[in-house]
C-alpha cells in the first residue's frame, strides 16, 4: 500500500545553471551544460556540451548573433544566425531567429518569426548538432551584370 520506492523525478528542464543579465554582452563562444537563460547579449556561438537535457532560456531582451547548437532552445528574443536543436524548440511569441533553424520537435506560438528555411530531422539517429548548414542567401543566386558595349 505504501510503497517507499518512488519513482525518481527527471531532471528539470526549466533548471537555470547560468544566467546571462539584462545589461551583460558577451563577446566570444559560451559552451555550458544544464540550464542557460540569456537576458542580455551574445557575439559568438552558444554550445551545449554533453548534456541531452541542457536548455537555453533567450528572454524577450535577449539577442544572440552567432550559431546556436543545443539539445533544447526557447526563444522569446532574436536571434541573427542558424539554430540547430536536436530535442525540442520552443518558439515565444517575441521570437525573431534570423537564419534557418534545424529541428526535430518544434512549438510556435502566434507572433514569432523565423526569417529563414525550417529543417526537420527526417530520422530519430541523425545528429542535428554536427550539421553543418547550407548558405540559403536569396541575394546570392542571381546575379546580373551590365556590360559596356564596344
């Protein structure tokens, strides 16, 4: 009836290990495992390491400008690069992600932006964290030039 092995509780994914502050800019390449909220701003690339259940929080004033490679992602903020998440994306309503985002699971809500190409794992085994990405560049595909006559 009453039974003393409980079940044990997965680790939260809401954890915050690190947090980043509202008046913080960080100028280079942040590598972390658990739980990340960024509140201020990134020049570099954001890397989880190791952990499948690590998560980056970018708040409604958080900005990343740089690469963002993690297991798990919610963005209520901007971010002006490619975001590659091997678990779960959770799109805020403030998101803007300025770039394609690779994803296996993906939650938007109303309002926010992806101003790029959406990828979906196509397989459960494929490693969406070692992908390296294509350039999608619009501008870049046709090209016209105006020669002078002789």
């Amino acid at each position: 009836m009453f039974k003393k092995d409980k079940p044990k509780k997965k680790k939260s994914v809401n954890r915050i290990d690190t947090l980043i502050g509202r008046h913080t800019h960080i100028k280079g390449d942040v590598s972390f495992s658990g739980g990340l909220r960024v509140d201020g701003s990134v020049e570099g690339n954001i890397n989880a390491t190791g952990d499948d259940n690590s998560v980056l929080t970018l708040s409604d004033h958080g900005r990343i400008d740089g690469e963002v490679r993690v297991p798990n992602v919610i963005i209520n903020g901007e971010v002006n690069g490619n975001v590659y998440a091997s678990q779960h994306v959770e799109l805020a309503p403030k998101a803007r992600i300025n770039g394609n985002l690779y994803y296996r699971m993906l939650e938007m809500a109303m309002g926010s932006e992806v101003n790029g190409h959406l990828i979906r794992a196509q397989q459960e085994d494929e490693n969406i964290l070692q992908v390296e990405h294509e350039v999608f560049d619009d501008d870049a595909q046709f090209h016209l030039e105006q020669k002078a006559s002789s």
